[in-house]
C-alpha cells in the first residue's frame, strides 16, 4: 500500500512541478542507514519501512521530492554529485525543507 501511495505521489509531484521524469521503481527496504534514496544505474527509489512507520507523511513526501531532485540531477546528466549547487537549486525550486526532512534524519 505504501508503494502504490508513494508512485501516486510522485506522479502528483512530477506535473505539479512539470518535471517531466520517467517513474522509476519505487521500493520499500527494511534498512536503518538510510531514509530515502535514489540509484541511478538501477532507475529505483528506495525509502526505509522506518521512515514511513514512524514519521509523518509530510515528511515522507519531503524525502521523496528529495529524491526526485536527484533523480532530475542524474536523468538531465547536470554533471554534479551529491547535494551540490544545482541540486540545492532544484530542491528550493520544488519547495523542499530540509529542516523537516533532516527532522527525520535525527
């Protein structure tokens, strides 16, 4: 269930911000060293079962735009890795906060 609402989401986020992304495999892994993440080779976004079980779903959809700001990084080969400039960029003009998401990181 939290799959499928995760892919709607995303498809949500991608016309609202017209990001015109490719949705990948949305995954959810039993995994405490991360909350959400993005591979690039694999296409596929991996989200912790804890980020989900124990936190709000605003905070869930923040990691998520997180992550489709990597995935737009890497699909539009922006040359940068990480949480550079460009990134950054990205995440502010999707209206990321990163003071909740890091909230999630504590």
């Amino acid at each position: 269930i939290w799959r499928d609402q995760l892919q709607k989401e995303y498809d949500s986020i991608n016309w609202i911000f017209k990001l015109n992304l490719t949705r990948p495999q949305i995954r959810i892994v039993d995994v405490q060293s991360f909350f959400g993440q993005w591979d690039p080779l694999l296409r596929e976004m991996k989200f912790s079962k804890k980020l989900i079980a124990h936190h709000s779903w605003h905070i869930v959809l923040e990691i998520l735009k997180h992550e489709m700001a990597h995935q737009l990084v890497s699909d539009r080969d922006l040359n940068e890795s990480g949480h550079g400039a460009i990134f950054k960029s990205i995440c502010q003009s999707m209206g990321v906060d990163h003071r909740r998401a890091k909230v999630a990181t504590s």
